[in-house]
C-alpha cells in the first residue's frame, strides 16, 4: 500500500508559513533544499488542499497547471474550479474513501504538500502514514501551523535526520496512531 508523507518545512515554533504567506525567512537554497528537490524526484502523485495550490499563484503557478510537472495532482476542495488545461491537475471533493482508494493504487508513495489544515483533517482521519520535516532554524511567532485545529495524539518514531550547512536539518518520522 502507498504511503501519504507529509513533507514540509517547518520553523522551529512549528509555523509551515508565517504570516500573510510569507515565506521568506525559510531556507531557500542550499543543500538541504537541494535533497529535497531531489527527494521529490521518488514521487508519482501530489495531494493538497486548494489554499496551497493557490499558494502557488505568487511564484508564477498558472491556474490548472501541475506546480511539479511530473506528479499527478489532486487538489481537494469544495470550491475551487479550474480551467481544463492539463491532465495531470485534477480538483476533488474531501472524501476518505477517496484517499483510501489513492493509497490502494500503483504508484509511488504520495507526496502530501501542505497545508495544514488539510494536514489536520488527514491527521484526524489517520491518514498520514510518515512525516518529513524540513526544520528551519527560525522563529515565525504565527501563521500557519503544522497541524491545525487537530487534537490528535500519536506517536512518532525518527527513522532519520540529515543536518545541513545551511542550518537545515531534515527528520524523517513514521507515524503511530
């Protein structure tokens, strides 16, 4: 059965973007961005939620276009309606079954990218089978949490942690509901 990771950076108080979107105190470049990029590479199919697609839009993301050209992509949303312009963009209503059906299918593992209130509710439904934290040394203070409005409690088990000269650090965790 394919795995859902949830791969994403992070700062240290847990912020996967701060406030207003921004983005800019991450690490954007070195070479613990450089392994994800190529991590992203074992991928066939990408799963998130409309506000990350949309997301998309301020670095040049065309609505209805795969923001990782070789990935099938699944945005879940009740709302968003998108142009038909690639076959590789499909919009889908939240559905359990739905997922549970993906991660039955061929395929690599899937690459869950944000955000984290879709995280929350895949969280909830124990759906998240490994987490892959990219760990930025950095203090947002708000924004977007790892998880939102999710009291799940679970146990994670390191099954690895790569440090980085950059200051990155990247852990990976399975999950134990």
């Amino acid at each position: 059965m394919r795995k859902i990771v949830y791969y994403v950076a992070m700062s240290l108080d847990a912020y996967i973007v701060g406030a207003d979107n921004d983005v800019s105190k991450f690490v954007a470049a070195g070479p613990g961005v450089e392994q994800y990029l190529a991590d992203l590479k074992d991928y066939d199919t990408v799963i998130m939620g409309r506000k990350t697609y949309e997301f998309g839009y301020d670095f040049g993301l065309i609505p209805g276009q795969p923001a990782y050209p070789h990935m099938k992509h699944y945005i879940f949303s009740d709302h968003l309606e998108l142009p038909k312009s690639h076959e590789k963009v499909e919009v889908v209503t939240p559905d359990i079954e739905f997922i549970k059906d993906l991660k039955k299918g061929n395929g690599s593992d899937i690459y869950l990218c944000g955000g984290g209130v879709f995280a929350g509710w895949l969280l909830d439904n124990q759906l998240i089978d490994a987490l892959k934290i990219k760990l930025n040394p950095i203090l947002l203070g708000e924004g977007v949490r790892l998880f939102e409005n999710t009291t799940v409690s679970c146990r994670l088990q390191e099954k690895e942690m790569n440090s980085y000269t950059d200051g990155l650090k990247i852990i990976h965790y399975s999950i134990h509901y």
